[in-house]
C-alpha cells in the first residue's frame, strides 16, 4: 500500500478499532488478537506512532509466533520514530519468550540516540526480559 493508503486505512476505521477494542467496544481483546494485531504495526507507515500508543496499551502477553520483531528489524520506521519505537520495545520485552532477545537487541541497536531517561527505561525492561545488554 502506497502512504496514502495507509493514512486513510488508518483514519478511516483502524485508528478507532483498535481504541474501541481496548475499551471493550464490540468485544474485550482476547491473547490471540493482540499479536496479530501488533503485526500492523511495521505496515502502518506514518501512522506508527499512533498505533503504537494504542499498542503499548494492550494487556502484556505471551507471544511466541509473531512476524512483528522480524518486520520491525527491517524496518525504517525504527530509525524514523525512535522514541516510539523504544516504546514498543519496552512493551515487548514484557510479552515475548527468550529466544525473541536477540530480535529486541538487532532493533536496539538500530536507534538513533534517545532520552536518557527513556533508554534507562529500555535497559530495565531489557534486563527483566534477559535481552543481552551489547548494541553493538
């Protein structure tokens, strides 16, 4: 899809799914739709940082087979949107199993600089999560 594409998707009727869902709306989220759900994130565009504000909002999860850490990694947004992006990882790294470390780090060391006190935040939840401290 083309950026303007994306956008209208977006503010269409995505944006205010996705808010709806997170207060009940139709249906509370149940652990199945939340991965498949935070896969949008790396298609989502200029869209990203709204989407991950509603994103870091979903319950923390277990999430063992998501294509979202491959995508990210590949994915310019994370140079463009870095503070939302170490958002998203912080979320992350509270939801995804051990062998996801390495992917959280790859993306990591993609950021450009960012807030001391955001990239504290990272390194905490980076250690809770067993993600190797190298950004290298």
């Amino acid at each position: 899809m083309q950026q303007e594409a994306k956008q209208q998707l977006w503010d269409g009727w995505l944006h205010r799914y996705w808010q709806d869902r997170l207060q009940g709306v139709l249906a509370p989220l149940d652990e199945a739709e939340i991965p498949r759900m935070l896969e949008w994130l790396p298609q989502l565009g200029d869209a990203f940082p709204d989407a991950v504000a509603l994103a870091t909002r979903c319950p923390a999860i277990r999430i063992e087979h998501s294509h979202v850490l491959h995508e990210l990694h590949k994915s310019e947004l994370v140079a463009r949107f870095p503070v939302e992006t170490a958002e998203l990882l912080i979320y992350l790294a509270n939801c995804t199993v051990g062998y996801h470390a390495a992917y959280l780090a790859k993306i990591d060391a993609l950021l450009p600089p960012i807030p001391a006190e955001l990239r504290g935040r990272v390194d905490e939840a980076f250690a809770r999560a067993g993600v190797p401290k190298d950004r290298n």
